[in-house]
C-alpha cells in the first residue's frame, strides 16, 4: 500500500504508513510461546527492538509473526516484510518494497551481489534516515540458508526499528549485529495436532470411536505433527468424506495411501536428501494430487491442478503476486489474443471471466483457490 505522494529521492523524509506484508493467516492456529519475545523490548546497538524466532520448518514461526503484526500494526508507520529464502527472492521484495515506498532508483542492468542492488540499498538508507517518531518493522522471513545467501548484509539498521527475523537455524540470532531476544517454536505437541485436525474437520463427524482415534493418532504422527500437512490431508479425506465414504475408511485410506507414496518417494535420492519438513509436505502432495484429478474430472468448470502449476510459477517469478496479476489479464488478455490472432486456454478462461460492470468476476478463480487450500 503506498502513498498518494510522487515518488522522492531515498534520502528524502517523509512520514506515511506503508504495509508491505503480502502472506495470510490460516484460519486455524495455536497460540506460541514465542509470541511474548517479539512483545518484550530488547535493544541492540543497531536496532530499537530485535528478535529472531527460529524452528523446525511447518512449526509456525512465520505464522506467529504475522499475528504479532496483526496485533500490533498500529505501533508502526512502516511494515515491510523481506522474504530471504534466496538472494533473488530477497531482492525482489526490496524492489517491491521500494515501489510501496515510492523511492527513486536508477535502474541497472546487473549487480555483483544483492545488498549492492539500487533498491536494496535505497530501501535501507531510508530506513536508517527515520526520525524518532517514526517507528518501522520490518520481518526478514525465512532465512534459512545462512551459508550460501548473505542475509546479514540486507538486514535493516535504524533507530527507531524494530527487526524480526524468522529462520529454521537457531544461529539466526547472529543476523541482528550481536546478542538478541530469540524465541525458539517448538514441535506441535501430539494432542495440539489432533485438536488441529479437529478444527479442520467437525468433531462430531469424527467422532470420538477408538478406532477413529487411534487413526488420528497414526495420521499426525506420520505427518510429523506439522500443522501445513495436516491441514493438506485433511483436504483429501474431506473430499473422501463428500463422495460417500465413511470417516474411518476415510482415515484409514489417507494412512495406507500415504505410506505407499512414501515408500515409493524414498527411491528419489532427491528425496532422501531432502530435509524432515519437505520430505513430508512432498509426500501429503503426492496424496493429495490423484484426488484433486479426481475432483476435476467431476467438476469440468474447476482445474485445481493446472491453476497450481501456473501459480506456482508465479509465486517462483514473480513475488506473490498472482491475485493482481489474474485481475489484470481479465481486462487486457483477450483484446491481447485478438490482436495477436492467439488463444487464451480453455481450462483458464473461466478464471479470468468479467463480470457485468466489466471488473474481474473472480468467482472460479476463489473456488479454485480454496478447492487447494
């Protein structure tokens, strides 16, 4: 959300309420121990307030930040988030950022590392220049590969700041210049996960029969307790549920499928590679992917899989961007095809429909969305 002001030089001070946080919350959560470190005030030499959170992937870390945000986005003028998965990554959300703060840069062509690019080092300036009523956050997410991406160089320094930086290593703490509050999140306990499956799924649904338990049992534990996953499988045995099949078979199907996916997965010496994390939300997508195939066979107006692929796409190019850039090309893509004597895809043609008033009607892209949420 940027000002009405015209763009200004970095330098230039100004006062204006800019959010650049473009990641949701889910609709179910667990209140975190660490969201009390990211409340206390702790001063380093660089920052006003500094905190890292740090733990296992799927835990939430990113989650809770978000609702300290939520909580406390009057407290500050500016609200950037940084996502430092990667030095490409991290330097187009500086570039976003920049654009939200309407700051001047000379564009160029290429740059020997991210921290030398025109817009990181813009977006820091001006961050560095902020007076002392004019409180900032920005959260530096996911900096994870502290070895082969510099995320210190990038991280902000101001007076007035406050920085929260989210990270799966605990020795993230480094990145704040020094000694800082750390709040580490936990593994979900393994009745949070089943009370987290339960908010997926009505509990008088399920039931509380010993075997149903006991399957819920068996299904957290083979997901590793990570809420993501849990909320991924709880999709499929939803869609089991609609079709006609009794929960517990339901249940019962999940598990065995999800072994044998498993089973199959560790053959990939990619996959044996991978981390804990990613070797479970691979596995609930492979069991997850022949339902959504299924669905869309029954639902010709709905293509979830393909919509998926284009979104993940998008998300890898383009910085989360892909609600505006769907509302976008419902206004010019078809007058683009005429002129180009080319054709829109028929799976995608239903989700950049127009409505009456010639707005987006974003109504297949939302049921699509949600059919993989």
């Amino acid at each position: 959300i940027s000002s009405e002001q015209p763009p200004q030089p970095a330098t230039a001070a100004r006062s204006s309420r800019c959010d650049s946080i473009q990641f949701g919350t889910v609709d179910a959560y667990t209140k975190r121990e660490g969201e009390a470190k990211l409340s206390k005030p702790f001063r380093v030499k660089t920052v006003a307030h500094a905190a890292a959170v740090t733990g296992r992937g799927g835990t939430g870390h990113s989650q809770l930040v978000l609702r300290f945000i939520y909580e406390h986005e009057d407290e500050y003028n500016t609200i950037l988030r940084i996502d430092a998965r990667s030095e490409e990554m991290a330097q187009s959300r500086y570039e976003r950022c920049c654009r939200a703060l309407r700051l001047r840069v000379q564009p160029v062509s290429s740059v020997g590392s991210v921290q030398d690019a025109p817009a990181v080092q813009a977006v820091l300036q001006w961050l560095r220049n902020r007076g002392q009523e004019e409180r900032w956050l920005t959260v530096v997410d996911n900096a994870d590969d502290l070895s082969s991406c510099d995320v210190s160089s990038i991280v902000p320094r101001g007076r007035t700041g406050t920085i929260v930086v989210t990270s799966q290593d605990a020795p993230a703490t480094r990145l704040l210049g020094g000694r800082s509050d750390t709040g580490k999140v936990d593994d979900v306990e393994p009745e949070e996960a089943v009370q987290l499956l339960f908010s997926f799924v009505d509990e008088p649904l399920l039931g509380w029969r010993d075997e149903c338990r006991r399957l819920v049992d068996e299904l957290t534990g083979s997901l590793d307790r990570l809420p993501p996953a849990v909320r991924m499988a709880v999709v499929r045995i939803r869609i089991d549920v609609e079709d006609g099949n009794d929960v517990e078979a339901a249940l019962r199907q999940y598990v065995a499928d999800y072994c044998h996916y498993r089973d199959r997965l560790l053959q990939s010496e990619d996959f044996t590679a991978a981390s804990s994390y990613k070797k479970t939300v691979w596995t609930v997508w492979e069991t997850s992917l022949p339902s959504l195939r299924e669905l869309e066979n029954r639902q010709c107006d709905i293509c979830p899989t393909r919509l998926l692929s284009f979104l993940t796409f998008l998300i890898l190019n383009c910085a989360n961007v892909q609600d505006e850039l769907f509302r976008l090309a419902s206004l010019g893509l078809p007058e683009s095809c005429r002129q180009l004597n080319a054709t829109t895809p028929t799976w995608m043609q239903a989700l950049l429909a127009t409505g009456d008033s010639g707005g987006w009607d974003d109504y297949i892209y939302r049921v699509t969305v949600e059919t993989l949420l």
